[in-house]
C-alpha cells in the first residue's frame, strides 16, 4: 500500500471554520513577530532596562552603551554581548532565494557575560 502525502491546505481544510480562523489568527501573530524590527535601543527600553544596568553586567560605561546604540555598523559579537546583558540571545537567520532560512550559530556564544539582567 502506497501513501500519498497530504498537503496542509487539506488538513487545515478539513478542520472546523472556529479551528481554521484560530489557526490563521495565530498565524498571522507569529508572522508579525518575525517581520518586526527594533534597534538595540527599542529593545532595551520595551525591557525596561537602563544603559546603565546594561553598561554594569558588560564592565563598560553607559556612555559606550549610549554610543553603541546609535552605531551605524556594529560589531555582532558586540550585539551578540548586549542582547545577552539583558538577558536574551541574539538569533541571526540567513535567507537565500530558493531554500529555507538557516539559523547562523556563533562559535563562542556570550562568554564574557556572567550576569545577565533580570527582567
């Protein structure tokens, strides 16, 4: 006996109309998660975090911090270090025409952070 695969616009289709709407709803939630873009500064104050908290866990001055964040080009360990402070990890996705996204992992993940921040 052979088995076909069954697409998931089928599957989905099947569903009752409240499961498929709840489906696209969470859908488009998650969507809108992965097309949102914020600067280190955007994400620090949506963490309720002070340059100066995130300059003490890093062992560097809240002016650095101040500069940083208005950095045209920096450095992704150094992003990969402030995302850490404040206690998140930094996730970069590659994206190639034709092929699903691959997530790029760091050979040495935040190792100068001891303490990140608490939210």
């Amino acid at each position: 006996m052979t088995y076909r695969p069954i697409p998931v616009d089928e599957v989905i289709a099947s569903l009752p109309l409240e499961e498929q709407e709840r489906i696209e709803k969470r859908g488009n939630e998650l969507l809108a998660k992965v097309k949102r873009r914020m600067t280190l500064a955007e994400i620090r104050k949506g963490r309720k975090v002070s340059q100066a908290a995130v300059a003490e866990v890093l062992g560097i001055g809240q002016m650095q911090i101040s500069r940083l964040e208005k950095r045209k080009d920096p450095r992704l360990s150094t992003i990969e270090r402030t995302i850490a402070a404040m206690g998140g990890q930094l996730t970069v996705i590659a994206t190639f025409p034709g092929q699903e996204p691959m997530v790029l992992v760091s050979s040495q993940a935040s190792a100068n952070v001891s303490e990140p921040l608490a939210k």
